[in-house]
C-alpha cells in the first residue's frame, strides 16, 4: 500500500526557530515611526522572518474605536496594543508597534507584561523634534491644532514623555528611512533577535 502526501500541506517560509520580539517604536506624530517599521518589516520578512505591525491608527479605527484621548484612554489604548504585541511575539512572531505611547507608566507597564512572560521587548525612541513633526505634518493634526479645530495634540498641548533610556533613539529627521531601519535591525541582531 502505498501513501501520498497531501497537496494540501504546504511548506511555509517563514522562519520559526528565532524567539519573537516586540519593537516599539514611540514618539511625536509625524515622527516617521509607521514608515520606519514598514520599512523594517520589509527587511525582517525578506529574511523570512514573520512580522506583524500594529499601526497605532489602525488600532485606533477597530480595536480601540471606544476610546477617546483622556490620559486614562490613552493608558488603555496602549496596554490593549501591548498585550496583542506581547501574544504575538511570545509566539515567534517580531511585532513592530509603530504607536505614540506618550505617557511613561504605560510604555513601563507594557515592558514589565513582557518581562513577566520572558519576552523580548525593545523601547525606540524616534526623535523626530517637534518643528521638523509640524513641518511634515503628514494626516494634518498640526495645522488643524493651529486653526483651533483639534485640542490634546501629542507634543503641543497634551504631553509626551520622552524616554529617558529607550533600547534605542534613532535621530530619524538626519538620515533616510532606511538607515533608521537598518539601525533597529542593527539592535535586533545585537540581541539575537534576528
């Protein structure tokens, strides 16, 4: 009798065998943070690494539609990312969490979660200075703050705490997209992490 292989069983291509990670990336909006972490992913996967990034608007849009931008809603809109970036990596996955995060308790709580289940997690600071954020202002919140239209912007009339010892601070508005990916993939390798 002889047996076949079902078809239907396909090798995958994504590497398992490395640990996963959580990298976020924080800072002002408009800082580059999402275009930094498409960028990365790009590299990480073409390495066949499995790769998520939670986009912070995206989580906005579906998993946090029901908060607002109170500083306690701002809490949980972080600690809500940081538990799926935190399921995600403890399972082999490399999650790229390109979100604000103004406050530092809530960046600390997400840290001390992976700590917690033995996870590797990576704090980088993108510290685009706010004139550079404002010129850019790539979804327009600036401007529409400048017109009175919008109040609680990050960096201008709401907070950000900026690290005091990220894993990283990329000066991300002095050099091109792809060096500030390179310099995370960089600390990923460093840490055996990739």
């Amino acid at each position: 009798m002889t047996t076949s292989h079902s078809s239907s069983h396909s090798f995958h291509p994504f590497c398992t065998c490395w640990p996963g990670a959580t990298v976020w990336l924080t800072g002002l909006p408009s800082a580059g943070k999402t275009t930094i972490a498409r960028a990365l992913a790009v590299r990480l996967r073409g390495a066949g690494r499995r790769v998520e990034v939670l986009d912070g608007d995206e989580n906005r849009a579906v998993l946090n539609a029901d908060l607002g931008f109170s500083r306690e809603d701002r809490y949980t809109n972080v600690q809500r990312v940081g538990l799926i970036a935190e399921v995600l990596a403890r399972n082999g996955i490399v999650a790229l969490v390109p979100v604000i995060a103004p406050y530092a308790d809530s960046r600390e709580a997400v840290r001390k979660r992976h700590e917690a289940s033995g996870t590797a997690y990576l704090e980088v600071h993108v510290a685009t200075p706010l004139e550079v954020c404002s010129a850019r202002d790539v979804k327009g919140l600036y401007a529409r703050q400048a017109a009175g239209e919008l109040s609680g912007l990050t960096g201008v009339d709401d907070p950000y705490e900026v690290p005091a010892d990220p894993d990283l601070r990329i000066a991300a508005h002095e050099q091109s997209v792809e060096e500030s990916a390179h310099v995370v993939l960089r600390l990923l390798h460093a840490k055996e992490l990739a």
